[in-house]
C-alpha cells in the first residue's frame, strides 16, 4: 500500500468538481449545495484525507489550537481547570496543548516556546510559583501572542486574567474563625514573591484589624509550599510564645500536610487547632480529619472563562493585530464547611 496521502485534487477528479469548489465543500462554505459538500466529505473519508494543518495556517493565520500550560495536572484544581477549558474550547472548534511547568521557571519557558512552534493561536497560563520577574510575560505580550493568565497571576497592568478574589476569601475565612471564637490566627502562607500570597496576607491583615485585633507578624510565616516548608512552619509557630489556637493554610494540600505534622509533632494539641485552608478538594469528603472549612475557588468556571476570554484575545488580534484591552475576571470564593460550626472555641 501506498503511504502517500490522498489531495484535494484526487476528491475533486472523483466528485468531478474543482479542486478550489472541494476546499469549500470541506469548509462548509454555503455557495457548495449540500449535497455536493456532504459527498465531498463522504469520498474524503473513504481515501483517508486529512487537511494539511500547515497550509491551513498560512492561508488563514490560524490553527485553531491553544497552548495551556499549568503546575502540575495530578493536582485536583488544575484538572478541574483543564477541563473547562477543553469543553468550552471544544464548543468552538479549538484544540487542546496541554503542558506542566511543575513550577520550574525555566520548564515553563521550554512549554511555552513548544507551543509557540506548534503556531498555537493562543495561551493559557497558571504561573510557576517560583516566578519572581516578569521579563519574559512582557516580551510574549510585545509579541502579540493572545495569552490569558489564570489562578496563579503575574502582578502585572494591562493583562487579560480570571482570579479568585483571594483578598475577599481570606477575609471570609478569617471572619469564620473569629466568630468560633479564636483570637490567636496564624497564617503559613506560600512564597513571598507569589501575589497570590500577599494577597491572602492583606485580606488576613484586613479581617484582624476590621475586628480590632492587632497584626502580628510572627503569626504569619511564608513557605515554599513544600511539605518540608509546612513541617518548619509549624515548629515556628508552636515555640512562638503566642500559641495559636487556629492555622489559615494557603492551600488544602498545606492542610493536609500540616494536620499530618500536628499528630507526628504535637499530639497533644492536633484536635485542638482549627484549619481553614483554600482550594476545598474532593478527597476532604473521605479524610478522617479534614480542614474545618474550605474555600472553594471555582476551577473549572475559572477554566471555562479563561477559554472565553482567550478567544474574544484571538478575535481582537484578528480583527486588531492583537487584543485591544486588558480585561479581568474576578471570581468570588465560597467558603465551605467540613465540620460542624460551633459558637465559641
């Protein structure tokens, strides 16, 4: 057998029509009957036509294909993401690139300069969290590459964006801790240089202040989210004089790993100390001690809207030579609870 692939040519010769007249039978385009595009399409499949990607780009500066790069897809919030993003981008005809930066700065650049290879129309991007300069956002941006930013956001102007309004759910997690009671709120948050971070330190320093209570830095401790970082935070905050009587924990993974120290550390006090933490994942439900309550942060909407946005991006870039406008998606956390809510401590 042949190994060649059948052309435009060879369908038309079959149908007895242009090759020019098959092109549109396989688009769709309305000035083909019918019946002709349906025949078309039928004796394309019979000889194995496939479109050639490359021509099709040239012709129409498009591939219908977008690159989304994330952390790590083994995390719940992020496979939750990926898939809003599929759905809508299958509702519009786009494909899929998936990538892992596994937070390493520079096997995110290595994804991103794949995809760009690939003629990806578009991307879609959760930082690594170890990013600490912008340089190479701004030069993707200078390049008029559609490129929407998700969860993890570059403290960045003018960029296209869907977040959790972390500031607000810090602020309902605290809020939930002082109405059981405690006074004593300790915060093991991410790396220092991670936005997400100092915007959950803002919405914690808010809520205490708005409640009279005064700041104090040796409560809040920043890790680099690793479960050795988590096991160091701990020991900080159990021979720091002001003992805590609850942890906000940046994420349900630090939770995890905190609540797992706590018994190995301090078994005593491991009932005792109350946890909120971000992220609400699926498996709390079969923990035998999960967090006390969980912010949920949404991930397949924020997935589904930052496919939406990336589109009207490719649009804009087609209509304008590149997107017109910064636009922003603010989503709303919700706070979940675990355990039974209780009045006082």
């Amino acid at each position: 057998m042949s190994s060649r692939m059948p052309t435009i040519k060879e369908i038309a010769k079959i149908v007895g029509i242009s090759p020019s007249a098959v092109s549109r039978a396989l688009h769709d385009h309305p000035s083909i009957g019918k019946d002709t595009r349906e025949r078309v399409k039928q004796v394309a499949a019979e000889l194995g036509y496939e479109p050639n990607q490359l021509a099709i780009y040239f012709q129409k500066r498009r591939t219908f294909t977008v690159g989304v790069i994330v952390a790590d897809l083994a995390e719940e919030f992020f496979s939750k993401a990926v898939s809003g993003i599929e759905d809508m981008a299958l509702q519009h005809d786009y494909t899929v690139l998936i990538g892992q930066s596994h937070d390493d700065e520079q096997q995110e650049q290595r994804v991103i300069e794949t995809m760009k290879r690939h003629h990806v129309d578009g991307l879609i991007l959760s930082i690594a969290k170890q990013v600490k300069q912008y340089d190479y956002y701004q030069r993707l941006l200078k390049q008029r590459l559609p490129l929407v930013f998700f969860d993890c956001v570059p403290d960045m102007p003018q960029i296209w964006a869907v977040e959790a309004d972390l500031v607000e759910g810090t602020m309902k997690a605290v809020r939930f801790l002082l109405r059981q009671g405690h006074r004593i709120i300790a915060l093991i948050n991410g790396p220092q240089s991670l936005p997400a971070s100092m915007q959950r330190l803002q919405g914690y320093r808010l809520a205490m202040e708005k409640n009279r209570l005064k700041y104090d830095p040796n409560l809040t401790l920043f890790t680099d989210l690793s479960p050795s970082g988590t096991a160091h935070a701990l020991r900080e905050l159990c021979d720091y004089k002001r003992k805590p009587t609850a942890i906000l924990a940046f994420n349900d993974y630090v939770a995890l790993e905190l609540m797992h120290e706590l018994r190995q550390q301090r078994p005593e006090i491991s009932d005792k100390i109350a946890i909120v933490s971000f992220a609400n994942l699926h498996i709390n439900k079969y923990v035998a001690h999960p967090p006390m309550a969980s912010l949920e942060q949404f991930p397949y909407e924020q997935g589904q809207k930052a496919m939406q946005l990336l589109i009207q991006a490719i649009e804009e870039k087609a209509q304008h030579g590149g997107p017109v406008s910064a636009r922003r998606i603010t989503v709303s956390p919700r706070l979940v609870l675990h355990v039974q809510e209780k009045n006082t401590v």
